[in-house]
C-alpha cells in the first residue's frame, strides 16, 4: 500500500474530469489521479481475447444477467478516493451506466504492462479486495516472455489464489460462471 496521505482529489472530481484524448486510462488511487499510456496491442488483445471468452461462456450459460464491458469505469471507494478501469468487468446491472459500483462487479481482469509499478499493482489489488469484488484474474505477457494467468478468489478480506497457469496451459478460471482459458490464445 502506498505510504502517504490521502490526495486532492474524489471520485466526483474523476468523474467530471474530461478524459484523455490519446486514449490513456484516467484513474484515481488514493485521491491523486493516474494517468496509463494508451494500452499497447498485445495487451488489448489479451484483454479482447479474455472479453471474447467471458462473453461466450455467460452465452453458454444463460446469463443473461451478466454483462462483459471492456474498460469501464469502477467507483471503487469515495472514502478511499479510488476509481480504477479495469480491463474488462463481469457485471450484473445493465449496461447503460458511465461507471460502475462495485458490488455490481463480479469479476475484475487486469492485463499488466510492464509500466504498472509493484506499489500501483498492491493497490489496485487492494482496493478490488475492500470493495468485495469477488473474482480478480491477472494477466502477464511481458514482451518476448512467456504469458501467466493468476485467478484470484476473495476471501474474508483478502484474495486467495485458486489459479496459476503458464503460457500455452488451458485451466479452467474462478468467477460468475466456468471460463475455459487457453494461456496461449493470449499473445
């Protein structure tokens, strides 16, 4: 967790904040506001590809409860002044919304650049965690350098791992419903 007092800024103030015109992700973390470069193609095709899955298997279930959005915006905490964009949520509202609360998200995937600081990936798994976001899943594929899937489960306050794989291992991943992922599809 970041060491240092709470910044300037609410969850009101990132929601007005017009968003960057590059397609950078605006977030806020602890009440200063973060700006990521515009994702690189492999990690919007990680990110797609994992849509893609999510979307099918809520099909196959007859979820029709479940929505798949990519990078939408998530209130996390007011308290906290934390609002983050995942890569892609399972939520269970509608979709007509310009950000999302918490409780309504069932699953949270984040695809980490080689940018994301320990200290900004800590947090943000922190902050998924005390707003109860049930199912986090992580995603790796530095450039050159094998994929590696994490699956992650919430437990009383804290994520439990219930899933690695590798590059080119296909397992089957925690959340809303059964997600067959193969790793390799990935990069």
């Amino acid at each position: 967790m970041i060491d240092h007092p709470l910044g300037p800024n609410t969850v009101d103030d990132w929601l007005a904040a017009e968003p960057p015109a590059d397609g950078s992700h605006l977030e806020l973390i602890l009440g200063y506001l973060h700006v990521a470069p515009p994702p690189s193609g492999s990690h919007q095709h990680a990110a797609f590809e994992l849509a893609v899955l999510l979307r099918n298997a809520i099909r196959v279930a007859k979820r029709h409860d479940l929505h798949v959005l990519p990078a939408v915006g998530v209130r996390i905490s007011s308290y906290f002044r934390t609002a983050l964009i995942p890569d892609v949520v399972v939520v269970d509202v509608d979709v007509h919304h310009v950000s999302f609360a918490p409780e309504n998200v069932l699953l949270a995937v984040e695809v980490w650049s080689p940018g994301n600081t320990r200290a900004e990936r800590e947090t943000k798994m922190a902050a998924y965690a005390a707003a109860g976001v049930p199912h986090v899943w992580i995603v790796e594929a530095p450039r050159g350098e094998p994929v590696k899937f994490w699956g992650y489960r919430l437990g009383e306050t804290e994520y439990r791992q219930e899933i690695y794989a590798g590059n080119g291992e296909t397992i089957t991943a925690p959340g809303p419903v059964p997600v067959e992922v193969d790793t390799s599809a990935l990069t």
